[in-house]
C-alpha cells in the first residue's frame, strides 16, 4: 500500500506542476471528469489513496498525520458522487474564472502537499 500511496502523492504533485506551469492544461484535465462517470472515477481514485494512505501510516514519518488524512479522503471519497455533476461544474467555472494567478497559487499547495506525502511516507 505504501508504493501506492506515494504513487499518488507524486501524482498530486505532478499535478501541481502542471498547474503551475499551465493553470489552462489542469482546467482542462479537471473538466475531464465533468461527466456522471468522472465523478465515480474521482470518487474510486480518492478511496483507493485514501485507503492506501491509512494502511501505510503506521509506516510513516507521521503515522497520526497520515492516517488522519488518509481517513478525510476516504470521507471526501464516499462524498464524491453526492456532490452532485451541476455543482461539481458550478464549483469548476468559478474556480476557473478566478484566474490563472488562483490556479497557480492552489497549484503550489498541490505540488508541496504531494511532495510532503511522498516524504511522510518514505522510511
């Protein structure tokens, strides 16, 4: 679990770079799942690293802080679906129109959260 885990944690922060470095590429790769079978797979993917992230805690660098998070994306995970697709894409416009200074700065926390985790999660 914990090769997982990290997998998606540079996977959070490569998506962090992309952002950064192209705010118009991450919009468009998040309006990807902006469809009733993006949601699920949003909500899968969450489960699945929140899971993993839980299971690789007592491994850690950070065993509480790690398994506290892994068990708010399993939260967030289960939530997913019941967001809603018109309020997902209410929530993706606006964050969108907020310009690509807003993208970017949400893309540092991406880029340093994914890192951090990859971190916590190394021996």
């Amino acid at each position: 679990m914990t090769v997982i885990a990290i997998a998606l944690s540079l996977a959070i922060a490569a998506l962090g770079l992309l952002g950064l470095f192209a705010p118009d590429r991450l919009i468009g790769t998040v309006r990807a799942f902006q469809r009733p079978g993006g949601l699920y797979v949003a909500a899968g993917v969450r489960l699945i690293f929140g899971g993993a992230l839980y299971l690789a805690a007592d491994g850690s660098r950070a065993p509480d802080g790690v398994r506290l998070l892994g068990m708010l994306v399993i939260v967030a995970g289960i939530a997913t679906p019941l967001f809603g697709l018109e309020r997902y894409a209410r929530l993706l416009d606006w964050w969108a129109a907020q310009g690509p200074g807003f993208v970017r700065a949400w893309s540092v926390f991406a880029l340093l959260l994914g890192l951090g985790l990859g971190y916590a999660l190394t021996p």
